[in-house]
C-alpha cells in the first residue's frame, strides 16, 4: 500500500466516518423529479447502484449512513421562493397541488436501491438548499463521534458542493465519491470536481473507498456493534 493509500485509509477510518447520502429520493432522481435531466443523468452513470454498494459497504465496515433529503409540507408553509430552482417547486405546486418530495407523497421515500436500514439515520429539512444549514446534521455527526463525512447524491450543481463546503468550514474532512455523484451538464460536472471538489476534498471511486473500509475491517466483523 502506498502512502497516499495510507493516509487516505486512516482519513476514512469507520471508527471516524460516517456516509451521507444526499437527497436520494425518489422525487428528485426518479421519475416525477421537477428536472427531469437529473434522474436521467443519475440512469446514465449509474449513481444508485454505487450509492447502494457505498451504503452496504459502510454497514458492513461500521461506518454509519446518514440520509440527507428533502421533506416538504403538503402546503409548502415556511418555505420561501427567493431562486430559480425553488421557483420550479412553487410553479409545479401550483400546478399540481403539491411537489414530489411534500411529507404525503410517495417522492419524499429514499430509493429502493439504498436499501434502508434500522440503524441508517435520516435528517430532513424543510427548506433552504444544502443540508447542514437549520438542521440537526452537525450534531447528530459530532455525536457520533465523526470527523470525516464521505458524500454521495444529487448534485455537483447545487447539494453536493453546498455539503462539501459547509463541511469543510465546519472542521470536518470530507470524501466526495466521483461515480456517485452527478451534475448537469456532465461536462460541468466533471469541471466542479477537477476545480472545486478537488480542492476541499478527496475525490475518490467507489472501489477506493470500499478497499480501504474493507482493509480496516477485522475479520469476522459484521458491521455496528461489533
């Protein structure tokens, strides 16, 4: 193992880390998404079965997963449309009666593919456009005894680079899993990951980041608790 390979595994120790996916729902990468690009661009790179390699590897390792999303009320009180994107939302309530993603609808559940567990731990917000922000997610982190957050989900445009940075101006160490994430356009992308994730973050692949939980891993272990 190189000694690159070993810093990078003690950055992503389970003991440390925990796995944030972010806005893995089915209302915002499935079918009824408001930007129907973005689940088509989830389709073509394939995101949900490397998210959901991601999330088993890290149960199977002890390294917790967390689930960033998104839940609306049915009357969209408290939420305020000061941007572009949130006026796509406003448009789409107004024209349907409600968003994908509102507390009753179907949108708001995590995709089948992440395989949800017991012991996994969703934080949702309400309003606003990264996570952290008037949310419990930095303390269930710190309480978790975390200082490295891996981020995988939708998208390089907006969620993912908010994460990141909130992240990093927050003292955590931060992971972003190039195969499971996604932004539009792909050129812009890739552009956000060389430019800017690059430089606050390690940017890895899935297979990386699993040898390294695998590596670190006694023999035997089945995963938390053990």
């Amino acid at each position: 193992m190189s000694s690159d390979q070993v810093r990078f595994a003690q950055r992503v120790d389970p003991a440390h880390t925990v796995l944030l996916t972010v806005e893995l729902q089915k209302g915002i990468v499935g079918d009824d998404a408001i930007l129907p690009a973005l689940p088509a661009a989830v389709r073509r790179a394939g995101l949900l079965e490397v998210a959901g390699r991601i999330c088993a590897g890290a149960r199977a390792s002890g390294v917790r997963v967390l689930h960033a999303t998104m839940r609306e009320r049915s009357d969209g009180a408290g939420q305020t449309v000061n941007c572009r994107i949130f006026a796509l939302g406003a448009r789409r309530r107004a024209d349907t009666g409600h968003n994908p993603t509102d507390t009753d609808q179907a949108g708001v559940a995590l995709v089948d593919e992440l395989d949800v567990q017991p012991e996994d731990i969703e934080v949702p917000r309400s309003h606003g456009m990264t996570p952290f922000t008037s949310t419990s997610l930095d303390q269930i982190i710190r309480n978790l005894g975390a200082r490295t957050v891996v981020l995988v989900g939708v998208s390089l445009n907006l969620g993912i680079i908010g994460a990141a940075l909130t992240a990093l101006d927050l003292g955590y160490q931060v992971v972003v899993v190039r195969d499971a994430v996604v932004g539009l356009p792909a050129e812009y992308a890739q552009a956000v990951l060389a430019n800017s994730i690059a430089m606050i973050a390690d940017v890895v692949n899935a297979d990386e980041l699993l040898a390294a939980w695998q590596a670190a891993t006694p023999a035997g272990a089945t995963g938390l608790g053990d």
